[in-house]
C-alpha cells in the first residue's frame, strides 16, 4: 500500500531541516523507512529545487520567525506548492500538510498558523508570485553568491546552468568495450522495450529511468551508469599516449567511475586507483569486479606521496579533484544549498595542493589531466592557468576547457563545446621533457 503524503511530507520536512543544518540528502535517505524512502527523495529532491521560491514566500506570509520543524515544513509545503511541474493538485498538498503538522508533536501547535499561511498562498498565489519575482534567489533558485559567481565566469551562458538544475538529471550509461558494442546494447535495450539513444563515444541514454540493478547487463557489468560529460576524461587522458601498457594513477578513484573506464578503453594500462577514503574504496572494488576489471587499489592521501608511491614515474595521471560539485546540481539539488562562498576557496587550496604533489610523479612527456565536475572558473580554469605559470615544463594541451551543462535533450553548443549533461572542467597538461644544457 502506498504511504500517505502527510508521512512522506513530514519525513521531506525532516529531511529539509537536515539538509539546512548542513547535512546532504543522499547522506541522510538511508536514515528514512524503506517504504518511505521513493516517495520522499522524490519531494524532497523537488523542494531542493524550488526553495529559493519557498524562502521568498515564507518571508510574506509568516509575520514572525517559526522554530526549525515548523519552518521547515512550512518551506516544504510552498516549494511543492509553488514549484512547477507539480506533483500533487494544490488542495491535497495543502490538506496532507496540516495533517503532517497535526500529526507530530513537534508541529502540532503550529497547525493551525500553517493552515492560515497555505491557504492565504492558494487565494493571492498570483500577487505573491509576482512578489517574490524579483528576488534573484526566488527566480533562479539558488543562492545569491552562486548565481553572482555564475555571471562573473560565464557572462554570456550564466543562465544555462541555473536552468538545467530545474531538470531531473537524464539517465545516461557508459557501455563496457570489454564485455559488449553500443549496437549490442542498443539492441539489448530495444528488445526490453526500453527506448534509449546513442549520445556518441561510449555514452547511451536510457529514456525511460529505472532503477540501476534492473538496466538490462547492468549486472553482467555490460553498462554502467556515468554522465557523458565525465565520459570526457578517459579517451582524453589516454588519447596520446605511446606506450601500450601505460602505468596510469588515478589520484581521486573513489567511486571508481573514470578508472573503470580507463581499463575498458585500455585493459593493458598498469592503473593504480588511489583515494583517502577507504569506505568509498570498497564501491571502487565492487565496480572493477562487477565490470570484470582489474587495478591496484590503495588508500592513501594523494597530497603525500612519500606515504605510498614506489618512486616509478606515471605515464599519465587522472586527476579527478575534490570540489563543489557545482556541475552536478541538477543530480543532487541540495549542493546549492549546502555549498558556502568560501568553500570555493578552500576547494582551491585543496586543488592546488593536490596538482603541486602529483606533477613531479608525472613522467617526461608524461600527461596529467586536472578535471572536476564544477562550473566555477575558482576550481577550473583558473587553478590551471595558476599551476601553468608556476611550472615551466608544464604545456596546456588542447581540452575542453569548461562544459557548462544546459537544458536536455541537447541543444545548441555551448561555446566550442556540445551542451552536456553535467558541467565539468578539464585541462589536459603535458610535462615537457627537459633538454641536456648545452655544455
Ligand atoms: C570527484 S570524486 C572522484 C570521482 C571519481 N574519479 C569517479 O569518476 O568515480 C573526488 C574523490 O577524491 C577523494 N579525495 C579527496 N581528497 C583526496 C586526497 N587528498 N587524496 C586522495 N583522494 C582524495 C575523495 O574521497 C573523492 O572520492
């Protein structure tokens, strides 16, 4: 039996009061019942998405500050109320709110205010709307400092990925060249009856969602699920090389995604996947063997070779680097709002640590490729052209630079690039080999 929205409500309201005391959504779900677990990611995720609207409102009809679970419902119940397309009519979203507030002792005092506050929004929705419109964090849903930081780095696309977060984020799959052919695939899919498309490289879009474990060959370890921006990195980083077995680091594994496909390009490449957690380790190893892959898996700070490199230089080195996962918005709505101004900052440092201890492992002649998936020049291009005037044997090879993610299905290109489904950075270094002096 379906659970009623007033519990589904109450546990997104939950799940809103977490997420702004600082805790992310996909780190608190699994605390929620399983039964209840669809439906709320669902709302809360939508919430996310809708709460700069939320806020805007909540400060025209609540007259005085609400205590935390009230607040909180309260902002969840106008973002479904307010956030289009919605997912319920508007009176039933109403009626289950107050019975979620009379429902739990913590809110249930507050009824009777929320009932006055909801049904106040359903009889002057539009003036209230066209109130709040001028509230940059209203319109755009995202705080004010991100979409300041947005114009500054992208004047001319800033608007394109305020506008993609709005989306659900597409499902798109890698195809493992070991085990199966885009075609095959394709194939497989259609026979299932299960529309999808052929983005280009190794990237499949499965149209219809589903969940993970039951994708046709998801546990053959035919496909896996990878955004098309992050299947960028692989081919890019493995393109020039000459060796056939290169020895490859990838410094930032965890969960293994790049590395995987780094092995399915090339099985022959001698790949160390590296990561300071272990616990995201483990979702390393279980997605080499569930692809039927093979690397040298260690636990380890990057920023501190001494601790775990054998002193053999690279061939190439994969460095998928920490950051603020601003390119990702639109898979984990809550980013915006658990994100600091100053975390990019901090992100920078961490950036700049991380490629000052990897570039004397890279060999001569020798590449690095410096990716995140973020939209911020603070974290892309800028933190290359500084590592590039600090290190004269470094050369920026031709890359793609910065992938804004847009509205999907693809539109027009973005710049020199296609318009992706998440934003990333990439910077492709080369080591210069040094020449004997003349003597
Ligand atoms: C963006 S994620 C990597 C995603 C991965 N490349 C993939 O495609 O699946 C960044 C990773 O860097 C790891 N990390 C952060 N600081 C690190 C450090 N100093 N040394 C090693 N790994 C680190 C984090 O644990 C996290 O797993």
């Amino acid at each position: 039996m379906q659970p009623a929205l007033w519990q589904q409500l109450d546990q997104a309201a939950a799940g809103i009061g977490q997420m702004r005391a600082g805790r992310s959504l996909t780190a608190w779900l699994p605390t929620v019942a399983p039964r209840l677990r669809p439906g709320v990611q669902a709302l809360s995720f939508h919430v996310a998405r809708h709460l700069g609207q939320a806020l805007a409102l909540r400060r025209l009809l609540a007259q005085r500050h609400l205590q935390e679970p009230v607040d909180a419902l309260l902002c969840t119940t106008l973002a479904l109320l307010a956030g289009e397309p919605a997912m319920y009519p508007a009176f039933t979203v109403v009626d289950q709110a107050v019975e979620a507030a009379r429902r739990n002792p913590r809110t249930r005092a507050a009824a009777g205010l929320l009932n006055a506050c909801l049904r106040r929004y359903l009889r002057e929705r539009a003036a209230l709307d066209a109130a709040v419109q001028g509230d940059p964090q209203a319109q755009w849903n995202h705080p004010v400092w991100w979409i300041e930081m947005l114009r500054r780095d992208h004047p001319e696309h800033w608007q394109l990925p305020l506008r993609a977060a709005g989306q659900h984020a597409p499902l798109v799959l890698r195809v493992n060249r070991q085990r199966a052919s885009v075609p095959q695939v394709l194939a497989r899919f259609e026979a299932a009856g299960l529309p999808a498309a052929r983005l280009g490289g190794d990237a499949v879009e499965l149209l219809a969602p589903q969940p993970v474990q039951a994708i046709p060959g998801f546990a053959e370890g035919h496909v896996s699920v990878q955004s098309a921006a992050a299947q960028r990195a692989a081919p890019l980083l493995l393109a020039g090389l000459k060796t056939p077995a290169p020895r490859v680091l990838d410094a930032c594994a965890a969960p293994g995604g790049k590395t995987a496909h780094l092995l399915e390009i090339n099985p022959a490449a001698q790949v160390t996947a590296l990561d300071s957690d272990a616990a995201r380790m483990v979702r390393v190893r279980e997605n080499l063997a569930r692809l039927g892959l093979q690397a040298h898996c260690v636990v380890a700070d990057a920023t501190a070779p001494a601790g775990w490199w054998d002193a053999r230089a690279f061939d190439a080195i994969l460095l998928d680097a920490p950051c603020s996962a601003s390119g990702i918005v639109c898979r984990h709505p809550d980013i915006r709002w658990l994100r600091r101004e100053n975390d990019i900052v901090q992100l920078a440092a961490r950036q700049d640590a991380l490629l000052a201890a990897l570039w004397p492992l890279v060999k001569p002649g020798g590449r690095l490729l410096y990716c995140t998936c973020s939209v911020f020049r603070a974290e892309g291009a800028q933190r290359a052209d500084s590592f590039l005037r600090r290190n004269s044997d470094a050369a920026l090879l031709p890359s793609p630079g910065h992938l804004l993610p847009a509205l999907w299905p693809r539109g027009e290109p973005v710049g020199d690039n296609d318009a992706y489904d998440d934003g990333f950075f990439f910077a492709l270094l080369e080591k210069i080999p040094s020449f004997p002096s003349p003597s």
